[in-house]
C-alpha cells in the first residue's frame, strides 16, 4: 500500500500542492487526464449510456463501464498517494490535506442533494435502522462498505477502501514498511484467487445492538488515531498506526460486505499501482515490479471467471465475469497507455477535466436528478426517452447535461475544494511552526 518517493525531506512541502490541476506538459498531467476519462466513465455508466447506443445491451454484459472507472481511479490512487505522503515526510500534513480534500466536496454534495432535491427524485439514503447517529457515524468516517452501514450516496462504497487504504499507508509510514508495496500487493491478490468466496462478510454485524457497538467502537478508534497521527510526534504516530491499520485489517478480513475477491483485488491493485511509482523512481528493481504488477492484473482478471458468477455476480457492481474481467483488463491497459505518455503534452481540456474529477464522480448523480426534476421526466425510463429521439435531439440533451454537470463541478472546485486545500495547507504550516512534527527514527524513518 505504500510508495517510494525519494528520501524523505525534514523541510516541510506544502500540503495539498499536487491536488492542483496539473500542467498539459507536467509530470502528473497524465494522471489528470486519466482520472478524468475515469470519471467519465462512471458518469456516463449511471447514465445508462449504453442504451442510446446500437448493442449497447451487449457490451453493458461484457464491458462494466464504471467498474472500469473505479478500478482506474483506484490504479492512479496506488500510485500517487504514498508517494505524496513520503514526499511530505510528515503524517499530520498528510492527514491534514486528506480530510481537507474529501470531506468539503462531500458535505456540499450531500447539502445539495437533501436540502435541493424533491423526495421523488431524492439520491441519498437515510438509512440508518432508524438510527440517525448510526448513519451519520458510519457515512461521517466513510467506512460504510465494512461497517455494516447503508451508503448515504450509492458512490460512497469506494470512498470506503480509498479511507482504508489512507489508513494503510499511513501506519505502514509510520514504522518505515512503506517500501514493501510488491510484497503487499501479491499477498492480496493471492489472497483474491485463493479466497475468494472463503472470507466471511457481515461477521461483526450479528444484531442492530452488534451494528451499533461496532460503529460506536469505530468512531472512538479512528478518532484516536487521526488524533494521534495529527500529534506530530512520533511514538504516538506510531500508535496512531496500529489504531488505523488494525481496524481496517479487522474490517476487512471479518466484515466485508462485497466478496473477499473483490476487496482484495483492489487492495492489490493500488498497491501494485504503488509498485509502478517505485520501480519508476528506482526504488525497486524493474524486475521485481513487474513480476508484481503482472501477477497482480493476471489475478484480477482470473477472479472473474473463477467467482464472479451467479450470487457473487450480484454481489459486485458487474453483471457477469466477462464485464469484470474484460473492465478490469482495461483499466490497467489504460493506466499503462497514460504512464508512457507521462512525458507527452496532452490536451488541455482533457487535463483540466482531472482536476474536478472529484466533484464529477460525486456529483453526477444528483446533478442528473436535478436535471430530471426540472425537465420533469421520469427519474428511471428517461433512457428509453432518449432513444426514441432523433439522433441529433438525443446526443444535444446527453451533451447538455455533461456540461451543466462540468459546468457545476467546476464551480464547486473552484468555490470548496480550492479553498478548502489551501485553508489545509495554512493550518499544517501553523500546527508545523507550533509544534513541529518528529521524523520516526531508526526502523520508521521514512528514508529507510
């Protein structure tokens, strides 16, 4: 789960510097421009694009458009955010500029949807089993998928394992494992293959009373641990570590609620993404990353036809193994095409769109149920609507509503998320000059 960046630096670097845009012709440009085309993806797979097209229905059942789209974001989360934490040096920034990347964008969404939406056309899920507190504690921590809690937003299970894997990384960091990201990521995709269907899911989540002590305890061990990571000492960073990466491995291997292959086979996906950045920066042997990486995408392809079938298939978001396998396949394939045109200049607007991927992967939804309320057509046979429109009608409304959505996502970026990084980086520049942060010293140096 983690990356190699070179050595880390004792000065400090701006906390939330590479969540910017990046340049056409920069470094990360190329990781914009793929987690654009990845929210796209997703955008346009609950769209129902595939019904407006001619055998639509027939790659739909061997081609999962948004499970493509999360296994390429998942890629691209591998590669970049160890590497942003090592780069740092320092867990507090770290978690500083994380909660003020995700959190902002997701509460201005949820707004959105509950104070803007009628009930007709309404996206988020009040389901706490009655309990309001167990939902917000649940949705608050974004753990949804392992705590036994209905997502608030249907795209929120995969905040869930990005959550986990912020964990992971941290607490590896923390006592200086960072570097064992090809070991990591075969382990989980053994794991995948071999375990597939064998892991229990729901283990913890017996009874409502179960639920909630479950929750409870969740809230008051992550608390603690972001807690002590924000500490900025090392010895309680370090405690902070074995808070986070305990939880998320008790979650994980008692209290999936998708099947083990599929948690699995992301944890072995980011973390070969990872991999790639340390082969890149000579941190592993070229070799050894790709034996890894070539392990890693042959197991998550094989888990397809080897469990993704019948019940299992209905556990997933794919309809059969072939729409899994075939997504997955491209997912990787596309990383692979962007990585060796990471020295190219690509297309600005193809750049720019990274940049508010974040909004357009969490806004899609209740931007598209707006658009429906206001139109005032039916919120789930608008698909076969559109089909029955001339082809020029139909693509005009399918284009205008990708650019009332890029238009509102861009919005949102520039009015919370820019704001809210840069109020990020001002207090970790404060808490760092109150209190500064302590490197871990011998086996948990980050340089080790």
């Amino acid at each position: 789960m983690t990356i190699k960046g070179p050595p880390a630096r004792r000065g400090l670097r701006p906390v939330g510097r590479r969540e910017r845009a990046a340049a056409p012709g920069s470094r990360l440009g190329w990781l914009d421009a793929l987690r654009g085309i990845a929210a796209l993806a997703v955008t346009a797979h609950h769209f129902d694009i595939l019904k407006l097209v001619p055998h639509g229905g027939t790659v739909a059942a061997h081609f999962d458009l948004g499970f493509y789209g999360v296994m390429a974001f998942f890629v691209v989360s591998g590669y970049i955010i160890p590497a942003s934490l090592e780069r740092r040096g320092d867990v507090r920034a770290f978690w500083i500029g994380r909660i003020f990347r995700i959190y902002p964008a997701l509460i201005v969404t949820v707004l959105f949807a509950e104070l803007v939406l009628p009930h007709a056309y309404q996206v988020l899920t009040f389901d706490g089993y009655g309990h309001d507190l167990l939902w917000l504690g649940g949705n608050g921590l974004m753990l949804t998928d392992v705590l036994g809690v209905v997502n608030g937003l249907g795209i929120m299970w995969t905040l869930t394992y990005e959550m986990l894997f912020y964990f992971f990384v941290s607490s590896l960091f923390t006592f200086g494992l960072h570097r064992r990201s090809a070991p990591i990521a075969v382990g989980a995709a053994a794991i995948a293959l071999a375990l597939g269907v064998l892991i229990p899911s729901y283990g913890l989540q017996t009874s409502l009373d179960a639920i909630r002590n479950l929750v409870v305890a969740a809230v008051v061990i992550v608390a603690t641990g972001v807690f002590c990571m924000l500490s900025g000492r090392a010895s309680l960073a370090r405690t902070g570590g074995l808070l986070l990466g305990g939880l998320g491995l008790l979650l994980v291997f008692t209290n999936g609620r998708t099947p083990a292959y599929e948690t699995f086979t992301i944890f072995a996906t980011m973390f070969a993404g990872t991999v790639v950045y340390r082969a890149q920066h000579g941190q592993v042997e070229r070799i050894e990353a790709w034996l890894t990486v070539g392990f890693v995408v042959v197991a998550g392809a094989l888990v397809g036809p080897m469990y993704n079938r019948g019940a299992m298939a209905d556990a997933t978001s794919t309809f059969s193994w072939s729409a899994w396998t075939f997504a997955y396949l491209a997912a990787w394939a596309s990383f692979g095409v962007f990585f060796l045109l990471r020295n190219r200049r690509l297309a600005r607007p193809l750049v720019r769109l990274g940049a508010v991927s974040y909004s357009v992967y969490l806004l899609h939804w209740p931007v598209k149920r707006f658009l429906l309320w206001r139109l005032g057509w039916d919120g789930t046979r608008y698909p076969e609507k559109l089909a029955a429109m001339p082809f020029v009608e139909r693509w005009s409304w399918v284009l205008g509503y990708f650019a009332v959505l890029l238009a509102v996502c861009w919005a949102v970026y520039r009015l919370v998320e820019l704001p809210f990084q840069n109020l990020g980086r001002r207090l970790t520049t404060a808490a760092n000059r109150r209190w500064p942060p302590q490197l871990p010293e011998g086996p948990g140096k980050p340089g080790d």
